[in-house]
C-alpha cells in the first residue's frame, strides 16, 4: 500500500519494471494516487502545484482530471473497480504517457491496482461530476480485490498480522464495547 506522492514524485518506471518481473503481485493506493497516474498518464506531468494555482481558486479545477468521475460512475455500473478502470482506460485509449502509467501496466499485466478513496479527500470531489455513491462502490471492488490478495499471502492476512506488520491477530467479539455488523 502507498500513498500518492510515490507516484508524484516519478518512480513509475521502476515500479512498473518490478511489476512486469513478477516481483509485485498488487499496488494498493489512494485516490490522489489515481489522479496522479492519470494525469502522468495523459500529460507526461502531474498537475499538482498548490502554491501556484490555490492564490486564484483554480486548484484542483482542470476538466481533464475531472474525467476520472465519468470514468469512476462508469465502472460503478460495469460492477468494475476504481484502479482497473482508471488502468483500462489509460491503456485502451492509448494515453501518451500510458508507458508510465502504473494503472496501465496493472491493467495490461492483470496485477490488481487498488484505490482506496475516502469522499472529500480528492480535488476530483469539487466537480459536479463526483458521484459518491459510484467512489463508494469502486472503492469497495477494490477493497475486495486488496482483501483476496492478502488472503493468498501465505498463511493468509492473519499470519501477516501475527508476524509483526500489525497488532496481532483480529479481535473476537466486541470492539470498543461495539458488535461488529
């Protein structure tokens, strides 16, 4: 799992390289990590630059980066995942950029590139295009796909945990004096 700035800061090929040697089986990644493929993807650059376009309210407000949510609300429908759409696209309409683009590779490699997006973290939220709904039920394809990666990890999720990457292994029964479900 990354965070965005991974991708930002332009080790895409590397990344990509590792993924075609078999060396990476899935990327796990924000929806600023989206954003930045794709822009990488069709650009060659990303457009963050807070400090130049935040002075006159154009952050964020480019209508090619805005197109994620008319592709996010149409992998909604497909039942389709953020990443594997965002990937798809990229790759079928032949982005300029697409050989730097880690969406694309995890599409063309079938290697799963999951996006996990939280609703008004994204500049992609500002457009009257966001549709909510349709991150909520991408982003939940690809908590899925991110869950039966770990699952195949030898021993499964659970002995990732007990093996020091996290507190233990998943508490029984109550948590904080809540049921679960």
């Amino acid at each position: 799992m990354m965070g965005a700035h991974v991708i930002r800061s332009g080790v895409q090929r590397y990344l990509i390289d590792l993924m075609e040697k078999g060396y990476i089986s899935c990327i796990a990644t924000n929806g600023a990590g989206a954003i930045h493929d794709f822009e990488f993807a069709l650009i060659g650059a990303t457009t963050e630059s807070v400090a130049h376009y935040i002075k006159d309210g154009r952050f964020g407000l480019w209508r090619e980066t805005g197109r994620i949510n008319d592709i996010v609300s149409e992998a909604a429908k497909e039942h389709e995942g953020l990443g594997e759409a965002v990937g798809r696209v990229i790759e079928e309409e032949r982005f300029p950029h697409r050989d730097i683009s880690v969406f694309a590779a995890g599409y063309r490699l079938d290697i799963p590139v999951t996006v996990h997006a939280g609703i008004g973290y994204d500049i992609l939220h500002e457009f009257p295009n966001c549709n909510g709904a349709a991150y909520g039920a991408t982003s939940h394809t690809d908590f899925l796909r991110f869950a039966k990666v770990l699952e195949s990890l030898e021993g499964g999720a659970d002995e990732f945990w007990q093996r020091g990457h996290g507190t233990g292994s998943f508490p029984e029964g109550p948590v904080n004096g809540q049921e679960c479900g």
